[in-house]
C-alpha cells in the first residue's frame, strides 16, 4: 500500500504537515497500536496532507474520487482517515468503494526456487526459504529472534502481527543450515528492517527476471510467498482448519479464499501424479511420511496414495 500512496505524491508545492498529526500518532501510541500500524496510518495522512488540506472532508473526498488507485486501497485510507476525523471530533459522509476479492498470483515452486538460488545464497535468498517454508508475513520475519529459533527441536517461533494468533512452525534442515550462516551480532535474525528487505529482494528479484527473461518472475512479492504456501497446504491436507492455525488467522473467513485458488489451480494443472497402494498401516505411514497423500479406499485392505511427480 505504501508504494500506491507513493506514487500519489506528485504535487509541486506540497502543504505543510498539520502538527495534529504528530498528535495523532502519539494519541495513538497511547492507546497501546503496534508501531506498524501508527506508521502505516501516518503515512496515509501525510500523503493526502501533500495534495490537499485534510481538515475538509470534502476535499479529501474529491481527492479520492481522482485517484487511480485500486477500490481496496481507498477504503483502507476511508478507514484510517476517518479515526483521524474521530481525533478531530469530526464526523463525514464517508464514500463508499464496491469491495472487490482479487485473486492472489501463485508462482509455481520452479519460479520460487529461482529466485532463492539466484539471489547466491545471501541474506535473501534465507529469507525467501523462511517465508516460503513458513507462511510468514514480512514484518513477522524481520523482527525474529535469534531465540525464536530452536535448532534442537527444528522449530521457529512466529509471533503474530496484525491481530493475528502466534506459532511454532518445523523448519527443515536446509532452512536450519541456512541460517546458521547469519552472524548473530545482533538481536534479530536478519538485523534488517522490513522496508530494506523488501528493496533488497525487489532489486534481485528485477535482476533475475530480466536475466532470465521471464517477466513472471516480477509479479513475485515477499506476501505472495505466504499465498504459495497457504494454497500448497491446503492442496496437501485439504484440512482449512489446519491451514488457518498454520497461517495464524483468527477468523476462518480470512483462509477460506484458498479452498478457490487450490481448486482453480488444480482444475486447470496439467500436473501428473505418482500412485501408490498401502497394503498395511506401516505401509501408509512410510507414503505419508514420503509426502504421499491419501485418495480412498481399495477394498477392506489397501488403500490408494498419490503424490506430484
């Protein structure tokens, strides 16, 4: 979102930011908001500060109707300038986008690969494998931990942003190797803010796509990573609950968009599949545990197991 407003800015003489902004942003530390969250909303209201003088609903509301931005992009700002108005002791007739659901981009595996091995194993690349291992969000990622890590037990510790429900996720060998290479100077695993990593990998990403010459690549975010794996998971389970605690979503709503996106993806695969018949309970906890997943019964004795090729 904050490149859509970014782009906005584009006014020569821009006005002078209302000091009740700061004082907006300390009202809100007050009331205990997360430090992303009070920049996030800042950086909304300054930017309409820059076009147009946001003490006049009306005017911000014009304002709103000419941008070119995306209907979901203006009801966040509906909402956060409307708490602002509320500091105010302002009321406005607040407008009112058509909510659309768009459907999240899902790379294949081959193109996240790419990107992790084209990065030459550095601190991006470590990253790419955390987020597509994991699910987790970029502002999760960058305030890790390096006691968020237990490399006995193979596991990391997500603490949730946005509201969201805390986990503990595995983590394979080849992320824990990974890791391992990072200095540990500091307190945080990738001793980056969320802003530089996201230009560093955007820099990459841009130069392995225009190296390679496939422009798919540019459509890859660090979130989309989280859409991957989401979808893969309930590909691999068809269990949305489990899919939801992976996640950390508290409301079932939030995960169910995968169920569209796995059968959408999947009705079109040309995927082909290896099968497998389990004659016995051990049998069917070697396939599981091979990545196999179960497709029905074959009589009273066996069972019938697939996996993609």
């Amino acid at each position: 979102m904050a490149s859509c407003f970014g782009r906005a800015n584009n006014i020569d003489n821009p006005r002078i930011i209302d000091g009740r902004i700061l004082n907006y942003a300390l009202k809100l530390k007050q009331l205990g908001r997360t430090q992303e969250t009070i920049k996030s909303q800042i950086q909304v209201l300054k930017q309409f500060a820059k076009q147009t003088d946001i003490t006049q609903p009306e005017q911000v509301q014009n304002l709103l109707a000419e941008l070119k931005w995306k209907n979901s992009t203006k009801n966040k700002a509906i909402r956060i300038y409307s708490q602002y108005l509320k500091f105010l002791g302002k009321q406005w007739d607040k407008p009112e986008y058509a909510k659309t659901r768009e459907i999240a981009f899902i790379p294949t595996e081959k193109e996240i690969d790419m990107l992790i091995t084209g990065t030459r194993r550095g601190k991006t690349a470590i990253l790419l494998q955390l987020l597509k291992e994991t699910a987790a969000r970029l502002g999760e990622a960058a305030k890790l931990k390096w006691t968020n890590l237990d490399t006995k037990r193979k596991t990391i510790y997500i603490e949730a942003e946005k509201g969201s429900n805390s986990r503990i996720l595995p983590i394979s060998d080849t992320l824990l190797a990974m890791l391992n290479t990072l200095p540990k100077k500091q307190e945080t695993i990738f001793a980056s803010s969320k802003e530089s990593l996201r230009r560093v990998f955007e820099v990459s990403r841009n130069r392995i796509a225009k190296r390679s010459k496939k422009p798919r690549l540019q459509k890859i975010h660090l979130h989309t990573l989280r859409h991957w794996k989401a979808t893969m998971e309930y590909h691999k389970t068809k269990d949305i609950i489990h899919v939801k605690k992976f996640l950390g979503h508290r409301s079932i709503e939030s995960t169910m968009v995968y169920i569209n996106i796995e059968q959408a993806l999947w009705l079109q695969s040309t995927d082909t599949w290896t099968c497998k018949v389990a004659h016995s309970e051990q049998e069917a906890r070697r396939l599981i545990e091979a990545g196999f997943t179960y497709v029905n019964n074959l009589g009273d004795q066996c069972a019938l197991y697939k996996k993609l090729k």
